[in-house]
C-alpha cells in the first residue's frame, strides 16, 4: 500500500497573482450567454463536521470555487468520507419582477450537494464533474439572501465518479479533493427562457442546425420540465425565435424558427475552423424576452484512406493529431485553473511548440477552457471519468504489458471494478451528461469512453451509444487495453517497450494513445519528495535527448504503417509525476522549443507522404 505522504506547496505565477475578493470572474458558460449575472466567487464561511448536522461555529473562510484541499483556497484540508462541508455566505439579490426568474448555478461540485437558501432547501445535486442550477425566485425574502451548501464525497470509496482522485495519493493517483470546484454564479431569466441550444455544422452542405430548448410555464400550461424541448405548437403559435449569424459583427445568415432543428444555410464561402484558422461564427437567439448568444464553427471530423490505412480527417483532408495528455491539474488549484489567463497562457504556449491537439485525461474542465481551445484551435480528445472499483492491478496494469486481453460483459464486470450495478448505471447518467454538456465544443474531435480497464463494462456497445448520440465525432472506445474491437480506433498505450504496431483486423485508424512519460524533477519546482516517471532523467539535455530518440525509434517509423496520431505523456508534472514537459508549477519547460518544433514539423512531411492529396473539399486555410 502507497504510504500518503504531504503535498508541498507549490505556486503557479497566476496564483502568485491571484486576487481572492473576486477569483476567476470571467462569464462561465460562453455557449449560452446572457448579458445579466453575477459571479459569487470570492469569500465564503466554511466548516468540516462528522455528521450532517448545521454547524453553530464555523471554521474559517474559504475562497470559492477552490477545493477545500488547494492552497488557493486558504483551507488545505481534505474532507473524508463520510464528513460534511459546509458553505454560507449572503448576497444582495435585485428582487425579481413577476415576469422573471433567479437561477443559481453551479459549474461542478464534487460530489454530493445539497443547497438551502433562507432556510430553505432548494434542491440536491450528484456527480462531481458536471453543472446544475435551481431555480431560487420563490426562496427570496428580502434583500439579504443567506445561502448553505452541504457537500459529501466519497472520493474513490463510492460509485460516483472520482477520475484519478484516491484517499490514499501516490505514483499515477492524485490527491483527492472536494466540494465547490467551479464558479458559482446567478442570471435572471425570463418566466419562459431558452434553456439549451445544440449546434451541428454540417461542413458538406454548407449549413448549420441549430435546435432550440426553452423551459417555463408557458410551454406547455404547467409542464415546467427543465429539459422540455420546443415543439411545432409552440412555434406556430408565437413565431417569435429569431436566429442571427455574425461574422466579425456582420450579420451573414438568419432566420426565424419554424421546425425544430432548424437548417440554415450559409454562405457560399463560408469560412471554415481549423487548428490553423480557428475561425468562429456568432450567433444570437432571440426567444420572446429572453436573448442569447454562443457561437459555432464549420467544421467536420471523419476518416478517410491514406496509403497504408485509414487516417484521421478534419473538413475531408487528412490531418495528423500531435498531441499530448493533459490531466487538467494545476499545483495551487488542483481540479481548478488558478485563473483564466493560465489556461490561454498553456493552450497558447502548447500550440507555439507544434501541439495541435490535447487529451483531456479522466477529468472535464471548466466550459471555458474548451472555450479558448475553440478560439486559439486546439483539438481535443475528450475522456470520459472514471470510476468503479477497487480496481485489480493484475488487470488493469500488469495483464496487458504480458499480452492479456479480457473482455468486458457480464461475467467479467468484477475484474474491471465494475460490479456494482449501480455504479454502471450513474457511468451512463454521467456520459449522457458529459456528452450533452460537450456537444457544441468546436474543438472536441473524439469521445474516449474507457481508459484502460478502469471501471470498463461493455465497451463495443458504449461506442455504439454515443455514436447515436453524436454521429459527428469519433470513439477511442478503449483507449489503450482490453479492445473489443469497437469505435473507430485501433489505440495503443506503449511504455517501457518499443512501439511496433500490428495490422488491425478490422482496419481502424493505428493510434498511439499513450506514450513517453519520460521524467525529470526540476529543483524547486516538484511538490513530493517520491519521484514517479516512466524513465527518469538527470538533466534537461539528456531528457530531450530521450524524447528525440524516442520519436526517431517508434513515432517517425510507424507513420509508414498509417499511424494517424500520437499523444505524448504529459502537459505537465502532477504530485509524485514529474513527466511533464512544464514543471507542475508551469515556471519551467523541460522540453526544448527548437526540438519540439522540429518534432512537429517532421511528423507533418512524414504523414504527408502516407496520405492522399484531396481536392473535393473545402479549403481548411480559408
């Protein structure tokens, strides 16, 4: 068993510079937008209890949407099964005219939650990764409204999902952290408001689809469902849902709602998204009183065949995905990016070194983040999280470095962590909810389900269900271990030995999903005294001498072999890893620009020679 030993703090530049009265203040949602909210980040009353019981003395203060387990937060304590953390703070609300609606939002609260405001419960949440709100119009009764947030986690002892959070930290398992963990935020809404909207390009025709959502008590008399979906009677009725696309403020296409999802056309020369041209279209819903904005890009993800095999396609022309892993942990804010500017100053600086993809590893990030990938044209391979469990290590970590291959139904379910019934039905709560929660990110291109082995059950029907939820992306439906030949990949994770791909009997795209974690702690920079890496190395010229070599050995050759993508382990260190290529803190990059650059450059001649030349589409650079 790891033995648990401290963190040691460690401060990125942005949290050096962080101002606690009003952290990460930047609109939350940037696909549904409205002009009136109100951030509640900041200063909150905090205590930990042994039991659910409403604390008479609280603790301290804790700076929200920090984990109670992150230095940004001011608290560093981790909450234990079966404790409660509480949250008050009170707020100055405008009251709402008869005609509006107060909504208080959550972007993620790991993992249990109950809120009251007034004295009064509202509402309970579960799922530590995704976003809720409750509607609080009716639970206000002056001008100052007191809100309570009661949160529980079970960390890696439930059957939610928990990701790469344990109780017991160590080697590839991280620190597990709870409560809020995203922004907190409130908008007024009108009575009747959109509640969702879903964007498919569709690059071929030129045209968008745009569908439309509303919720409020006059869609349907009474039905105040939250997900009830615009019918023909309601548009009929009203003819009011007027849709503008802009470009650069120009309005270029609109239309008014008449069917539910509405086609509209764009124009003949419309401008396409690509990692080098990541152009984006806005737009504007208006709903009655209620008004909207997001935006889209016109693009289209698919495969089509090179001359050793079928390779990955961005808008009908091939494209190589040169990516890395990313786990989405900062060493001040864990889950939580210490603040905007961090996650541009990392997708930025990622894309100036040759990377135009990342794979958002067992975790979903704040909507913004996916936002500056759409804008700054970063690719993004798209995990679901994990849970399940205990995992058993002879499965899930020594049985496919011997060759072992198991399968995933029913009489294997145990040896997967997954036998629990209930924790594989919150599974598909959580990718129906992550796949809703994703689906408009321009930049998202493949939908990974499992990663090797951990809580895995029937993953060739997984592919199928979210392939019939998202026709438009691609599945790594098992990425690295235990294939049941499904989705579209053929994802290898190689450590420790050479990569020497085999034919795919079932001719999907070669991926290696996985490889590297080549190491090396910078002094100063390493938050655990246990160092844990692949390979560890001494200096900055011999690490880059390996990852050179690397390269040159396993990735270069097997492009002759249609390999299509390549994810390097990782963006940067995490507690006990140091096989980033930034330090944990994002103060040092191990890799050296001019070699990760030539790396990019060479794996773009050398995929250009394994694929075709095609002209029937679109032109990516326009």
């Amino acid at each position: 068993m790891r033995k648990n030993k401290p963190i040691k703090p460690l401060l990125t530049p942005w949290g050096e510079a962080l101002d606690k009265r009003k952290p990460l203040n930047d609109y939350p949602r940037p696909q549904l937008a409205r002009k009136e909210w109100q951030c509640l980040n900041g200063a909150w009353d905090y205590a930990i209890t042994a039991d659910k019981q409403m604390p008479k003395i609280w603790d301290g203060e804790i700076i929200v949407p920090f984990s109670p387990e992150t230095i940004l937060s001011n608290v560093q304590r981790q909450l234990l099964p079966g404790e409660t953390l509480w949250y008050r703070r009170t707020f100055n609300f405008e009251q709402c005219k008869p005609s509006e609606r107060l909504l208080l939002h959550f972007g993620a609260v790991d993992q249990h939650c109950t809120v009251y405001v007034n004295g009064k419960e509202v509402g309970s949440h579960s799922g530590g990764y995704w976003p809720f709100s409750f509607d609080i119009s009716n639970f206000l009764n002056g001008d100052t409204t007191e809100i309570v947030i009661a949160v529980t986690d079970d960390t890696d002892t439930g059957d939610e999902a928990y990701g790469k959070q344990t109780l017991n930290r160590g080697e590839i398992w991280y620190t597990g952290q709870s409560g809020i963990w995203q922004t907190v935020w409130c908008e007024k809404v009108p009575g009747t408001h959109i509640e969702k909207i879903n964007i498919t390009p569709h690059y071929q025709t030129g045209e968008v689809e745009i569908s439309v959502f509303i919720t409020g008590s006059d869609v349907t008399g009474n039905d105040r469902h939250p997900s009830h979906r615009l019918d023909d009677r309601y548009v009929k009725r009203d003819n009011d849902i007027r849709i503008k696309i802009f470009d650069s403020g120009s309005v270029i296409a609109e239309d008014t709602l008449t069917t539910n999802p509405l086609r509209i056309k764009m124009p003949a020369d419309f401008k396409s998204w690509s990692p080098e041209h990541p152009f984006l279209y806005d737009v504007e819903i208006r709903a009655g009183e209620d008004t909207v904005t997001s935006y889209f890009g016109m693009r289209e993800f698919g495969i089509i065949n090179g001359k050793h095999g079928p390779v990955l396609s961005l808008n009908g022309a091939p494209i190589f995905h040169h990516g890395l892993l990313d786990q989405g942990y900062w060493s001040d804010g864990m889950y939580t990016p210490p603040s905007d500017e961090a996650m541009i100053w990392e997708i930025k600086k990622l894309k100036d070194m040759g990377f135009n993809m990342l794979r958002k590893h067992i975790k979903i990030e704040p909507l913004r983040w996916y936002y500056h990938c759409d804008r700054l044209g970063m690719l993004v391979w798209q995990d679901f999280v994990s849970g399940g469990g205990p995992y058993k290590p002879l499965v899930v970590q020594y049985a496919p470095w011997l060759g072992f291959n198991f399968n995933d139904r029913k009489n294997r379910y145990a040896l997967h962590g997954r036998k629990s019934e209930k924790g594989r039905n919150i599974f598909l709560r959580d990718a129906e909810c992550t796949i809703d929660l994703l689906y408009n990110t321009v930049s998202l291109s493949v939908w990974v389900p499992f990663n090797e082995g951990w809580g895995q059950f029937e993953a060739a029907s997984m592919a199928e269900y979210v392939h019939k939820k998202d026709p438009t992306r691609l599945i790594d439906h098992a990425s690295g271990y235990f294939d049941q030949g499904a989705g579209d990949f053929h994802s290898y994770h190689i450590y420790f030995k050479s990569f020497r791909p085999k034919p795919d009997p079932l001719n999907r795209i070669l991926a290696l999903t996985e490889f590297g974690g080549f190491s090396l702690a910078v002094d100063g920079h390493t938050s655990s005294d246990i160092l844990y890496g692949y390979k560890i190395f001494k200096d900055t010229q011999s690490l880059n001498g390996g990852i050179r070599n690397l390269y040159e050995t396993d990735v270069y050759p097997a492009m002759e072999k249609g390999l299509s993508a390549s994810i390097y382990t990782q963006v940067s260190d995490v507690e006990d890893e140091v096989n980033g290529i930034f330090t944990y803190d994002r103060k040092e990059t191990k890799l050296d620009m001019d070699l990760s650059l030539q790396i990019a450059e060479t794996l773009h001649e050398l995929f250009k020679k394994t694929v075709p030349i095609i002209n029937d589409y679109k032109n990516t650079a326009e």
